[in-house]
C-alpha cells in the first residue's frame, strides 16, 4: 500500500520526542512491502538539528510551514492508500487533518494518529466546536501512542469508530549496549525535553534528589532546561541527538524516566526513553504509573 503520513518530524528529534516512535514504526512496515511518504513542515529549526539522513524505507518531503507549502502535500492525498495525520505537527494541525478527511480518495484508509492523547482528549472535552468533533466519525482509525483502555474508552465515546493503541518498543537494531563516553558519566542523567506538565514531577524526582546527594553527579538532557535554576552538581548540557542516546544510557550508573502528568495519570504509555534505555541495558528508574509491570517487570527490569 501507498502510505501518506504527515507528521511533525521524522528527520529530526529537536523539540520533536516522537521522531523514534515513528522510525521504528514505518521502518517495520516498508520491508512489508508499503511506501511511505512522510511529509514534515521545515518549522521549529527542526531541519537544521537532522540527526539522520532521509531514510532508504520512505521517501521524506520537508515542505514550507506556509499555506502555500499545506496546500501542496495535501494535493498529495489523493494518490495514498492510507492516510495518516499524527498530532503534534505544529503547523496548520486542523487544516491538515480535515485536508485529509476531504481529499483522501474514496476508499482510503483515514486515520489520525495521536501521540499525545491526554492532552488531545482534555482539548476536545472542553472545546465544543473542536474539528475533531466532526472528524472523528469520518475517520476509519484513531491510533494512539499508548493509553490503553483509558483512552480507547474515552476515543470511542466521542464517536471513534475504532482506537487502537500501538505501544512504544524495543528495537535491537537502534537500542542496544554501547561504550561509555566520558561525555554522559554521570552517577544519575535524565533525558526529556523540559514540557509544563512534566516539571514539578522533575523538580520531586530529579532536581530535588540532586539537591539532597551534593556528593553524586547528575546530567540532565533535552531542549529548554536553560534557565532552570539547577544544584550545583547537575550539568544540564542540552539537546542529545539519537545517534548518542545508547552511549548517555551505558555512561551513567542509573538512568531516570519522568513521565508527564497526564500520561501518569492515564497510565499504560511507557515513553520512548523507557525502551531505550531498557535495549542500552542501563539500569531504569521509573516514577510509578498504571500498567508499567505489563512491559518490564518491577525491581527487576526497571526501579
């Protein structure tokens, strides 16, 4: 089948947490024998933080965040067997997805995939008029980045005709044990983008654990902790491209997963950084949510 995904970035991880999730995603089903196109907007300087070459299993097309650059891919629409609108573009969200309701050819698979779904699902509830509303029952397939039956029951109460959550994973292939680089050594190092739904989870399991072991040396990665006031020995050194994310999780005695608080509070949605950090072999730490012991096994896969 012909596969038309327009998504927020599959060439870059800047700012862009989902760039994993869909590699390893379409990189499992183009050996299927699907093509897969991938349309991204050149928006958030994603384009100048590449952290891997357009890929041999999809054809990338980086098009100009303006409506002039909208209109064309979804000229595009047509042509595909499967057309899939991920959350989280940033640019022209609503346009695409009901450009893909519209010009999607009759008999066309349409589904919007939801990587965020807490805080998509929070956004419909308290918006009457939200263009998920009428697209939802246009829709073929709601698919989302964990949730579980949370999320599949509150989907399909707003009229979804089928939800069906398609859980992070391990990939042997990118997510395996590497030499420790002197660059990651750390007694504790947590790797997330800095989100307002995820700091005070931070503050409690990171920033104040740091505060209460002066001794011990914590490195904190991801995009906007710049101007977080920060213990003396946390060394906040910014954004870590993927290439380097097995070495972060093989150079530091532990490595911490926070989750945000709308996925903790739904549960069942083991972030990308769980499974990397599991293939590097490192050894996890977890803030506790609902359904972690159905991917790792407490105190003795993950803390």
């Amino acid at each position: 089948m012909d596969i038309a995904f327009y998504g927020s970035s599959l060439l870059s991880s800047y700012w862009n947490g989902a760039a994993t999730y869909y590699r390893g995603l379409l990189g499992a089903l183009a050996p299927l024998g699907h093509a897969i196109t991938f349309y991204e907007p050149d928006a958030f300087d994603r384009q100048s933080h590449r952290d891997i070459d357009p890929p041999d299993w999809a054809r990338v097309v980086v098009y100009p965040a303006t409506a002039e650059g909208l209109r064309s891919v979804l000229d595009q629409a047509p042509r595909a067997d499967v057309v899939v609108k991920a959350s989280g573009v940033g640019v022209f969200d609503h346009e695409l997805l009901a450009g893909i309701v519209e010009r999607a050819r009759p008999g066309a698979i349409r589904a919007f995939m939801d990587v965020d779904a807490p805080a998509t699902l929070a956004t419909i509830r308290a918006d009457s008029a939200h263009p998920m509303r009428d697209a939802l029952p246009r829709l073929d397939l709601i698919l989302t980045y964990g949730g579980g039956p949370p999320v599949v029951d509150a989907y399909t109460a707003l009229g979804a005709r089928r939800c069906v959550p398609i859980y992070n994973a391990l990939d042997p292939a990118t997510h395996h044990p590497a030499p420790a680089d002197p660059r990651f050594r750390a007694d504790l190092s947590f790797l997330a983008n800095r989100l307002p739904d995820r700091e005070a989870r931070v503050e409690t399991f990171f920033i104040d654990a740091a505060a209460r072991c002066p001794g011990h040396a914590f490195l904190l990665g991801g995009n906007g902790w710049h101007d977080k006031p920060m213990p003396g020995n946390v060394r906040a050194i910014g954004h870590v491209g993927t290439a380097d994310h097995n070495a972060l999780n093989c150079s530091a005695t532990a490595v911490l997963n926070v989750a945000r608080d709308s996925m903790a509070e739904v549960g069942f949605s083991p972030a990308t950084r769980v499974f990397e950090a599991a293939g590097a072999g490192a050894c996890l730490i977890t803030d506790a949510w609902e359904g972690i012991q159905l991917f790792l096994q407490p105190d003795n896969e993950v803390l």
